[in-house]
C-alpha cells in the first residue's frame, strides 16, 4: 500500500508539472548524460549538441504559440545507477522537466527508466544508450532512441573482420549491460561467421592497473583484440596495457571507444586499428554538420547527431500533440519521425513547426536519417573507419 502510495503522490506531482509546462511561457527539457565518468570526453559536445536543436526552436518562435524550450543537464555518470536515478529524480520533483532527452549508457538509461520514468509518465530519447535490452523492457510506451541497437552492431563489427580476413580474435568487454550485450551480440555473429574468439573476457572501470587482463588476453592470443568499453576508462586501460607490453598491435574498437581524445593522447601507436560507431549520410548530416562548426561543436563527435536529433524529436513530437507533456510527446513521436510527412532537416525546425500548428504531418529525416522501427527501436548505419595518419578514415558506410 505505501509503495502505490507513493507513485501515486509521484504521479501526481508529475502530472501538475506537466499541466504547468503546458500551459506557462516555458517547457523545461532535461539533459542527463555522463558529465562524469568513462566517456566525460564525448558528452559536452552531445549536451551542446542537443541544446542547438532547443535554441533553434527557441528562435523560430518556440511551440504551442510562443512556449520556449529551456535545458536543464543533470549528470548520469555513465555507470552509478543510484547516482543516475536520483540525478532523474531531481529532475523531474525539483526542476519539473516535461521530458527527458537522454540519457547516454544503457545500464544507467534502464535505471532512469524503470526507476523514475515509468512511474512518473516522463518520455525519454536516448541519444546513445545501446542495449539490445532496451527494447523489450517494459516501457509503457515512454522511450525511444536515435541510436540502433548493439544487436545491429555485432554483425557489423562481425563483417568488418571477414571483410579483412580476420579469423581469431580476443575480446574485452566493459562489465556492465552495454559491453555484455555488445559482446553477446557480437561474438554470436563472428562465430555464426566462421570466426574463432580465443577469450571474452570482462573488465571493470576504474582500475589503475590492467595488467592482469591484458595478461589474459595476451596469452589467448588473436589476429586483434577487440575492446568494447569506454574511450575515457578500462578500454583505454586495456589498450595501453597491450601497447606496453607488446601484447596486442591492432585493435578493433566498439561505439564506446570512438573519441578523439583516444587518438590524440596515444598517437602513432593506434595506426591501422579500426571499428565502428553509428554514423550517417545525407543532406541532413551535412546541414547539421555546417551547423554545428558554426556553434562550436565538432560535427564529427561520438552521437552528437543523435543528440540533436533526439531532443529536436521531444519537440516536435509535443507540438504534433498539441501540448508540452511527455503524454503528448509519447503519442506522437512515430508520427513525426516517421513517413508520411514533408521531410525536416537540421536547420529546418521552424518550418516543421509551421506544418504541424497549420494541422499538417511531417517526415523528421534529421542529422542522421531517423526511422524509428519499433519499441525502443530505431534503424540507423554504421561509419566504419581505420586509423590513418593520426585521424579516423571511413572506409564504407554499413
């Protein structure tokens, strides 16, 4: 009885800041990614990201007849499920946030979401949140995503190897649902493929010393060992373990581990490795790219794409229902993501707005061709790349 209690109390409070939200001269959409924590490199320029979408609508005269869109961030951590839950909390019971654009990774994205979005009827986009999990967790219809799945990801890491040649590897995998699900997904291709993995081996973040993994590793042996963890933590750990010891020349590198900063510090020595994070092609990555050189935000960074295009998404989707609710945002977002519908690019935010207040539908194609496929689901393609010169090459897009 005090549990129902409770999230009724929960739901209600959420239900008079969303009546507020719809009717006062501001909306207030939270930003949750991980400031701190293993991928505190990428998340600035996907808050920014995100926050450009919000200040486009502001300047084109905001939604539902002049309500501006304000930011609110909050720190997920990337990892602290607790910490990322009462970090939601705080938004929605002090900040009143109407929806939530985020958050980054899929264990604490699925905290966020079970703990505090469901009962509280809060909406959610996730820019980057992986998870194959993500799609079938019970979700009352609340969250979305603008990244694919890692179930997609596998078999493109898988086909990268076999179109290199590449018969054995080794595997490290960061121990939580995003580098388990990687793995998974992954390993259950390349095998289906022909392929061997000599070791799938976990690590945990934060440690000073890989030595012992690296070790692991090392003696299992493989053509390239292949990191699935974070960019700024134990998957660079592991890396530079291997290059101190010479265990490993080559590696493959998983979504998480795309950032400049991993080339930067480790220079000449990450020659010739090669992975995969989701990217896209397009007049809408161009006209989002032009944009984003403009704010200051690299164009290229790790889902900065798919930030903008998420929180441009919660937007659009409240003005395709008429009010400034995660309910109202939940029952339209296929509608505007999705064809049929005059087709939205970056840049071109006021005029869906104008479409949609005339009663009219819209196709949001965005920085990255959105499709949304299905709960929790969203189609997308893959940028892989090699590492030449000291910069990432794409090879294709997959």
């Amino acid at each position: 009885m005090k549990k129902f209690l409770l999230a009724t109390a929960a739901t209600a409070l959420t239900a008079g800041a969303a009546m507020a939200a719809s009717h006062g001269e501001t909306v207030k959409m939270g930003i949750i990614l991980g400031f701190t924590g293993p991928i505190e490199s990428l998340t600035p320029a996907m808050a920014d990201s995100a926050e450009l979408a919000l200040k486009e609508i502001n300047a084109a005269g905001g939604i539902l007849g002049g309500k501006m869109i304000e930011a609110v961030r909050a720190d997920s951590t990337c990892v602290d499920a607790a910490g990322a839950t009462a970090a939601a909390e705080r938004l929605i019971t002090s900040d009143g946030v109407a929806a939530i654009m985020g958050a980054d990774c899929s264990g604490v994205t699925g905290a966020i979401l079970t703990n505090v979005a469901v009962p509280n009827g809060i909406v959610m986009v996730s820019p980057s949140a992986t998870s194959p999990g993500l799609s079938t967790v019970e979700d009352n219809g609340l969250f979305f995503r603008t990244a694919p799945s890692d179930a997609r990801q596998g078999v493109v890491l898988s086909d990268m190897l076999n179109d290199k040649g590449i018969k054995e590897v080794a595997v490290t995998y960061t121990n939580n649902d995003y580098g388990k699900g990687l793995s998974d997904s992954f390993i259950a291709a390349y095998e289906a493929a022909g392929g061997k993995v000599t070791i799938n081996a976990p690590h945990e973040d934060g440690k000073a010393d890989y030595s012992a993994e690296v070790a692991a590793l090392a003696a299992a042996g493989g053509e390239v060992l292949v990191v699935l963890g974070y960019t700024d933590q134990g998957g660079r750990g592991i890396i530079q373990g291997s290059l101190d010891t010479g265990a490993f020349e080559t590696f493959m590198l998983g979504d998480g581990m795309y950032g400049d900063q991993l080339v930067a510090d480790l220079g000449d020595a990450m020659e010739g490795s090669f992975g995969a994070v989701p990217w896209a092609e397009g007049e809408g990555t161009t006209a989002f790219a032009t944009m984003a050189v403009d704010a200051n935000i690299n164009p290229e960074g790790a889902y900065t794409r798919e930030s903008y295009d998420a929180a441009a998404l919660i937007a659009l989707a409240m003005a395709a229902g008429g009010e400034a609710t995660s309910a109202a945002a939940a029952a339209k977002m296929l509608d505007v993501a999705n064809a049929p519908g005059e087709k939205i690019l970056p840049g071109q935010l006021g005029k869906a707005l104008e479409i949609l207040a005339a009663g009219g539908d819209i196709d949001y194609v965005g920085a990255t061709n959105v499709e949304l496929i299905g709960p929790g689901e969203a189609a997308g393609t893959y940028r892989d790349y090699i590492i030449t010169g000291g910069a990432y090459e794409t090879e294709s897009i997959r």
